[in-house]
C-alpha cells in the first residue's frame, strides 16, 4: 500500500469518523508501519518497548485532528501565472517582477515531475515562503501634510517554495497533512538528540571538575590572597559548578533516561501540538513599495490575505495554496521572444 494511500485512509478515519469505520483492521495495521519506519529512522531504541505502537497511536490521532484544523486556514487557491502578474495584488506584492515568478515556476522540480509524470492540465500545491520586516523612518502623506521620520515597517517575501503538487487541492492537502506530521516527529526527536548530547557534555565537565577538586593545581594566581585561600576559593567554586552539573544531569535523566521516557517525550509533542505548529490567517496592505499601511489609509495599496505559519524557532512562513495551469507552467519555459531591431 503506498503512503499516500495510508495517509488518506487515516486521514478519512480522523475526519470522518462513522463514514468510514469500513477501514479495517489490515488498513489501519498498515499506517502503524508507517508510523514504525518514521520511528525506525529516527529513534529505534522504543522499538522494543511492549505496545510502543498502541502507545503512541493515540497521540498521533490527536495531532491529525489538529493539523487537519488547520488546512482551512490557508487562504486560496491562487493561479499562479506570470500572466497575471499586473492584475493580482498578491502577485505583485510578493514577487518584484513577473520575472520572478516566472524563473520560480522554471526551477521548481516538483511542478516539473509532476507535469511529466501526469501529463495533467493542471497542478494543486502549496507556496511557501519566508517573511521577512525591515524597520525604517521614512515620510508618510497626510492630507496635504508630509510628516518625516515616521516608523514605518517594509514586508518583503524570499526563499519561495512550491511543494506537493498533486492533480485536485484534496489530495495535495493530504500531503501537506502528512508533512506536518512528520515535522512534529522531527521536533520530538531532535529535542531528545540535543539533550542527548547536552548530557555527553555536561558528563565530560563533571569528570573533568572532580578530578580537580580531587587534585587541586598549583597556586600562582597572581593575587593577593595566600595560596590555601585562594584554593580554598577555587574548590567551593568547582563544588558550586558540579552540584549544578549533578542537578541539571538528574533533571535530563527523569526525562529521558529510557525508552519509554523517549515515547512520554514524544507524545507530550504530539499531544501539544499547538505549541510547535502555529497558523493564523493575515490580511496585508502593502503600498507599492511594499510599505506596511493601515486599513484605513487611502494610498493605492496590495491588499491580499496569507496564512503566517511558525514552527518553533524557524524563521516565520507565508502559507498560500496555488493552482498551476500546464500551460503556464510550459510558456514560462520557453525563452522571451527577441525584441524587433
């Protein structure tokens, strides 16, 4: 069965319910799996724990449902044609030129896979990009009054991404779906990596300072206190170092001391997942220089809405979903006519 077949058949049992109890028990056996080879790849020492797979199935229906709570908040679908570069604000606000979403539409393999895979007439996907605030003073109009040295803020898009395009809007959702799945695993996971290795280096300080408490160095400070005070200082500040190392050790090893601490960790992500994956829906008004404007301003402007999207300490997104016609996808290919002479 491949993963996109598990994923949907999960999802239609998450979202769904009763309709489709029908999903039996070989069906659901088979997204377990799925879920074991994430887990497989990258944390295999709660493999061996007894019902690990029952253990975090709970959880990870939990973070499906809010996931999928989510997806009706990201605004679109938008068509994404150079074409259309002049007459759509948000086009025009989040790319400098039509050339520039044109070379995107060129260097992004997955639409081109997906067109040549498929031959279909169009694709469904998900435009992700990095936003990015620049403060500054400049002047501001009011009426007939030019006020200078106003705050103002200059929003600007970079780092486009198109990704999961599929043939209709729902099966690319279920991709995305999956794909933020697969995240919270990651988080889950790299958080017990980083204490991991946080433990190795505090082990190594403890075993380093105790043998210095243990064989206290000579005493050529260059200070005015007589050698025994000035070990003596030295000794209660190692002492005070390692009591601290002792207590944030005892603190990593109730957390994550076992396998089955692992699977805690990991559901208590997925159980939370609002507090890694955060999405709201934004309406902007850029100027056309891409000045943050007020609702209530007057001046010709952008307006368009956007899903902001943030994943722990990443950088903030800008989530949209597109539709990408064959066509436009092939004539952004073809090189710009010559000029006449």
């Amino acid at each position: 069965m491949s993963l996109k077949s598990l994923v949907t058949a999960f999802y239609q049992r998450l979202v769904y319910g009763s309709s489709h109890q029908a999903m039996n028990h070989k069906r659901e056996a088979a997204v377990l799996d799925e879920i074991e080879r994430i887990v497989r790849e990258t944390d295999s020492t709660i493999l061996p724990v007894h019902r690990f797979r029952k253990k975090i199935l709970p959880s990870v229906r939990h973070a499906m449902q809010y996931i999928s709570g989510l997806v009706p908040q990201v605004p679109g679908p938008v068509d994404f044609d150079p074409g259309r570069w002049d007459d759509d604000p948000l086009l025009r606000a989040m790319f400098i030129s039509r050339e520039e979403l044109t070379g995107l539409l060129q260097s992004t393999k997955a639409l081109k896979k997906f067109f040549q895979r498929t031959n279909a007439s169009r694709a469904f996907a998900m435009l992700v990009a990095e936003q990015k605030e620049k403060k500054f003073f400049g002047t501001e109009k009011d009426g007939e009054i030019v006020r200078r040295d106003v705050p103002q803020k200059a929003v600007f898009f970079e780092n486009f991404k198109v990704i999961d395009p599929a043939a209709d809007l729902a099966e690319t959702r279920l991709q995305v779906q999956h794909r933020a799945l697969i995240s919270l695993f990651t988080q889950a996971f790299e958080k017990i990596t980083d204490l991991q290795l946080w433990k190795e280096d505090l082990e190594k300080q403890q075993e380093l300072l105790e043998f210095k408490v243990q064989q206290p160095e000579g005493t050529d400070l260059g200070t005015d206190l007589n050698p025994s005070e000035a070990d003596d200082n030295e000794t209660q500040e190692s002492l005070e170092v390692l009591s601290e190392i002792k207590r944030k050790l005892e603190e990593i090893k109730a957390e994550l001391d076992t396998p089955e601490d692992h699977i805690e960790h990991l559901n208590a992500v997925l159980l939370n997942p609002e507090q890694h994956l955060r999405l709201k829906t934004v309406s902007l008004k850029l100027s056309r220089l891409g000045i943050r404007l007020e609702p209530s301003s007057t001046e010709p402007a952008n307006e368009f809405t956007v899903a902001e999207f943030e994943r722990d300490q990443d950088p903030k997104q800008v989530l949209l979903w597109i539709r990408v016609e064959q066509t436009s996808f092939l004539s952004a290919g073809q090189p710009k006519p010559k000029d006449p002479v």
